[in-house]
C-alpha cells in the first residue's frame, strides 16, 4: 500500500491498489456484460442503466455472476488489505481479530461504467434512511481508469477542503483506493464536467446486518 494521508478530513487514498493490468481486465468484462444486456442476452436485473437528471451510469452488482467470483475476490482482498490500514488510523489498539470494531465489508461489489457527460453528479452521501443504506459507516470506491484533469470526472466532496482551502477534489488514477465514511458529513458527487469515460468499483462497511435499528436495546438491569 502507497497511502496518501487525508486523514485531517477521514478520507484515505491507497494507490496502485489494483495493477493496471487487473483495472483493464476489469474494464473488459464491464464491456462484456453491458453489450450482454445491450444484445437481450442477460435480461436479469444485476445489471441496470440510471438515467435521471443527476445521474447517467452503468451498474452491475459483480458478486451475483459466478463469471466475475474471480474480480470480485480480487477486489475483495484488495480493499480488505486499505480498511486494516483505515482502521489502525482512527481505531487505538485496533485488533483486526476483532469484528465489533472492524465491521463487515459488505457483499455487493458493484462495477460502474460512466460515459462522457455522464456520472452521479447529484451530492449524496452513502448512508440514508432507507434498509439498505441504514447500516453504511464508510464507504470503498477504487478508480479502474486514470483521467487527466481537462477531462474532468473528479470526485468531489461538499463539505472538505484541500490544503489550499478549495473544495477537495480527486482526480481519478487508475488503482487507486479511496476509504471514507459513509454519513452526512461527507457528501460527494462526480464533478459535473466528464468528457471521457469514466470506471470505477465501489461497496460499503456496514454494521452487524442482524441488528435492528428501528429497536432500542433492552435494559436487563432492575431500578
């Protein structure tokens, strides 16, 4: 790991998380599912286009095609290897043993494919309200193409700045890991200026998904 350290906002970046052999590999097979899709050969529902005002992207949730178990291992190990990294940061004493602290990386892998003009350009944060979101404390995405800078498709986040004190901005490089939490304080988006195309791998860290959220703990204590 080549960890640039961020950590005055809780956002890491590892570079060369992945080779760039891997990322075009990765790339390669996104192609192939999509012109599946395209062709009428894959109808099934892990593979979908968004459309709407703030977003034009592909999604193909990786984990459910055994044709992909190989990348999705891959990517797996990978971003396993940048959370221990994370966590050791943040975390006094961290135990990597230790799952009450440590979490879950949850099971989607979702490969996306932006086109030129495309992206989420909507600012969002990956935890919400709804079942599936609820339980996101961080949040993995790794860059699978380099972009240079004139043809946009940064990362940027609402609420950080740089050391310049500008709004904080990551331009793509291919391999590169970035790790941050997942609520309000760390909106982001797609800077709204892709001219090329843009790819990217991303899932969450979730808490124990057993646990309801909507319940209060019982107090077994006597008053």
């Amino acid at each position: 790991m080549d960890p640039t350290n961020l950590k005055r906002n809780h956002l890491i970046s590892y570079r060369e998380s992945l080779k760039q052999d891997e990322c075009d590999e990765i790339i390669k097979l996104i192609h192939t599912k999509v012109d599946q899709v395209k062709d009428g050969t894959d109808s099934s529902q892990d593979i979908t286009f968004n459309d709407t005002e703030h977003r034009q992207d592909w999604n193909i949730f990786a984990q459910n095609y055994g044709s992909l178990d190989a990348i999705t291992q891959l990517i797996r190990d990978r971003v396993n290897g940048g959370w221990t990294h994370y966590l050791q940061c943040y975390l006094e004493g961290y135990d990597p043993t230790n799952n009450k602290r440590s979490g879950h990386m949850e099971e989607s892998v979702k490969l996306q494919w932006s086109p030129p003009d495309g992206g989420f350009t909507g600012w969002h944060s990956e935890q919400g309200s709804s079942a599936a979101s609820m339980p996101r404390y961080a949040v993995w995405m790794i860059y699978l193409n380099s972009i240079p800078i004139e043809d946009g498709g940064g990362t940027q986040f609402r609420h950080l700045t740089d050391k310049h004190g500008e709004l904080l901005e990551i331009q793509p490089e291919a391999g590169t890991l970035l790790i941050w939490p997942a609520s309000y304080t760390h909106e982001h988006r797609s800077a709204p200026n892709l001219k090329a195309d843009k790819y990217i791998a991303t899932g969450w860290f979730t808490y124990d998904p057993g646990r309801d959220f909507r319940k209060s703990p019982k107090n077994t204590e006597k008053t």
